[in-house]
C-alpha cells in the first residue's frame, strides 16, 4: 500500500463510520482529483465496495483502505494524518511528491 494512515487518522475513521453508522465493510476510499489551486486536490469518502483491477486495498489500523491506481501513483509514499488543534481541525497529507501545495494543504502540484 503506497498511503500510509497513521493511528490517530484511523482512529477519527473509525469515529465517524461508527456515528453515521456505516456497515463493517464499509472502505476508505483515497484518491486524487484535478482541481484545488494548485493542480490536484486529495479526496477521501467511504466506499461499499473495491475493484481488484484498479484499486490496491489493504488495511491499516483496523481500517480497510483503497486507492486507486491512477491516484496511487500521485500518492506513493503519502502519510496521512489527523490534526486536532485549537486554530483548525483536520485530515493531514504528507506527500513527498508534491512539489508545491496550496496554503490549506488540501491541494498540491506534482
């Protein structure tokens, strides 16, 4: 799995699966689209299902995670954590291929 999610990103998952009461099989799903001010934005959303063909799946932290393939080559080597702070509060990227993000840190340029 080239995404890594961190005990305290998997434990905010399994917080909000359980109070929107989302099925045991339920997936995170994390990918890229195009968009955000500097060329790509990461996605995350939960998913029921994943395609062999064209996900990698595997599971992190009691978590099922997928990515799939055309993200995952944006994504290799991405940590992805969750800040919990006083001045925000939010799913944070570490992506070593980003070589210029945008000031929220939800959009970045490879």
């Amino acid at each position: 799995m080239s995404v890594l999610l961190t005990e305290k990103a998997a434990g905010e998952i399994k917080r909000v699966i359980a109070e929107q009461k989302l099925s045991d099989a339920t997936v995170l799903r994390i990918g890229v689209a195009g968009g955000g001010c500097s060329g790509f934005q990461y996605a995350l959303g939960f998913d029921s299902s994943t395609d062999e063909t064209k996900d990698s799946v595997g599971e992190q932290h009691g978590i099922r995670v997928a990515v799939d393939k055309k993200s995952d080559l944006y994504l290799d080597g991405t940590t992805i954590d969750f800040y919990d702070g006083l001045e925000r509060r939010g799913f944070t990227f570490n992506n070593p291929n980003a070589v210029k993000s945008c000031g929220c840190g939800s959009s970045f340029q490879a």
